[in-house]
C-alpha cells in the first residue's frame, strides 16, 4: 500500500505490473472501494503499470469533511499520480470514476487517453438516475443488517437474476463493500459532487483518445448519457453493450477487459 497527500488528506493506491510499462490508473465510482477494479486491474497488469486507489472518504484513504466537489477528487487522483512519479497515464474512470476522469482531463495534464464506463457529462441534456434507483441507494429500509442493506443498496446496478445465478460472488462482493466502502456520510459528500457535475460544454476541450461504453440497460446512470459523452468529445469512439448493467464491468468482466485492453493497445 502507498499513500499520496494532497492538501493535507492521505490517498491509499496500490500499484501492480511491469514497472517500465505505460501506466493505467483505475478511478472507482460513487461509495466503492478500489475492490471494484480487480478484474480489470488483474485482466491489465501482465502489460500495464497498474494502479487503483481509493477516492476521499473510501477504502484506506482519508474522510475529511465535505460535501467534496469533483475538482477536489481530480485533484486527488492528480496527487496519487504525482505521487507514483507518473507522467502520463490512461485514466479508466467508472459512473463517478468517469466523471472524475472527465474533469481530470480537463484540469490537469498527465492524462494519455480516457476510459469512459457507464457515465455522464452531466448538464442540462443529461438523463438523470432514475427516482427509483435514488430512493434504493439512499433511502434504505429500517431493519436490515448490514449484509442485507448491501444487497439491497447493488440490486439497481445488477442485471435482473445475476445475484440469484452468482450468489457465492455476490457474497464476496458484499464483504468487500463492507470492509471498503464510503460510509453514510461520505456517500452523501461524494454524492454532492455528482449532483454538481457539468462539462457538457467543454467535452470538445478532451483531446486524448476516448472510449465510452455504456450499457442498454443501466438502471443508474442511463445510456443516454453515454451518447452525450460519444458526441460531444472529438473522435470518441462509442461501444454499447446490449442489456448491460451499470456494474458491467462486473458482471461481463472478461469482455470489458479485453475491449479495454484492445483500445490501450492502439493508442
């Protein structure tokens, strides 16, 4: 485990791969620990420098005071960079990962290309997430323990029958997100910067290679967002996936790792 500071507050990252290979940084999505990166982050490391770290009020790093704004979290991944004695990277950013990765790319300039999964501009055409799926996330029943308000907070995010048909792995998930994720009111801080995210009218300012990939039938950021993203960043390239999930990355690892690495490799 390392640690980057930045204004004073500690960022866990861990690093994996060939030390001289080019480097690609993993950026995690609202609440999760860097838990959510290690298919892709397993799938990457025999080529790549890999890191995953955890955002403010994640995992190993610090939970300072909020709410947080989605400059202070590009900053973050910024310091964690700086802090690897990183020059360049490709950024992989997931839902609020990809909205950090937006922001980064336009704030700061280590960023070799962008890895865009299941996220939004934000901005007046962005659709937002669904009523029902806030409710779910934020709005959890009295009388649950902790087990079951972790199942209950993810189903959204899943394909209708995947926990049924992968209960050992949703376990495991589960136990991760215990251990790892951001607590009531750090999800809340985070949650603040989602609210406030808005570059739909500076994608044409991203000038390092993008891919964006959305699926049909993410329940939580929906995939009109991910059109938004394709047409509004010069040259993007857009894949979707028909009846992904918002965790697609999860549930069809293997193929969003290996489209991943197909982009990488022509960069």
């Amino acid at each position: 485990m390392h640690y980057a500071t930045n204004d004073g507050i500690e960022l866990a990252y861990e690093r994996a791969g060939p030390a001289d290979a080019e480097t690609v940084v993993f950026v995690e999505g609202i609440g999760y620990g860097r838990w959510m990166w290690r298919w892709q982050r397993d799938g990457l490391a025999d080529e790549y420098d890999t890191i995953v770290w955890d955002n403010r009020g994640t995992g190993d790093s610090d939970e300072p005071e909020g709410p947080y704004t989605m400059a202070q979290l590009a900053g973050d991944l910024d310091a964690v960079l700086a802090d690897a004695g990183v020059e360049s990277a490709h950024v992989v950013g997931a839902s609020m990962g990809g909205m950090i990765a937006q922001r980064y790319a336009l704030d700061h300039d280590r960023a070799r290309s962008l890895t865009l999964l299941c996220t939004s501009p934000g901005g007046p055409d962005a659709v937002p997430v669904p009523e029902e799926t806030e409710q779910r996330m934020f709005d959890v029943p009295e009388g649950l323990d902790e087990r079951e308000r972790r199942r209950y907070k993810m189903e959204p995010a899943l394909s209708e029958g995947f926990p049924e048909a992968h209960p050992d792995l949703i376990e495991r998930i589960v136990d991760w997100r215990i251990e790892s994720d951001a607590s009531d009111q750090a999800l809340q801080w985070q949650a603040a910067a989602v609210a406030a995210h808005d570059v739909h009218d500076r994608l044409d300012e991203i000038d390092v290679p993008t891919l964006v990939v959305h699926g049909t039938a993410d329940r939580v950021v929906p995939s009109e967002n991910g059109e938004l993203l394709a047409e509004g960043i010069p040259n993007a390239e857009f894949e979707t996936v028909e009846g992904g999930p918002h965790l697609l990355f999860v549930e069809d690892h293997e193929r969003i790792t290996a489209r991943i690495r197909r982009f990488l490799d022509d960069v």
